[in-house]
C-alpha cells in the first residue's frame, strides 16, 4: 500500500513496475508476452500510482482458457 502523497516511494514503485513489464528483456514480457501465452499486455499492466491508493498488476489479452491457470502460475513465480 502505498499513498499517491508519498513522493519517493510512488516514484520507486513506479520504477519497479516499469522494470518488471515495460521492455523486451524485462522479466514479465519473457515470461509471458515471448511465451505466446497472449497477445499482449492488459489495460492497466504495470504500476498505477494515479489514484490514492496505488496498485500493481499485470494480465494478457487473448489467453485461452486451458491457459489461465498456466499463467497465473508464471505470473507468481515472475514476481
């Protein structure tokens, strides 16, 4: 939990999230976007410090169900 007034954790937070999902070699995009579990990312992947309380999270469009549990697994040891 993290409140959108604390300046320097929001910051570092935001830098985590964006280390974690936003390039090629960042760990969520080979372990699931290269993978071909999906075809990209979800509205809202990644940090969210744009409200009171900021949140984290990160999901695929286009999964086949058979894969859900598949990535929910990935997404846990990702982190």
């Amino acid at each position: 939990h993290c409140s959108i007034t604390d300046l320097k954790e929001s910051t570092t937070l935001s830098i985590i999230g964006a280390l974690l999902t936003e390039s090629e070699s960042s760990p969520f995009y080979q372990s699931l976007i290269e993978a071909n579990l999906g075809s990209d990312y979800s509205p809202g992947t990644g940090y969210q410090g744009n409200t009171l309380d900021s949140s984290f999270s990160v999901g695929l469009q286009g999964i086949s169900e058979i894969d859900i549990e598949r990535v929910t697994n990935i997404i846990e040891e990702t982190l």
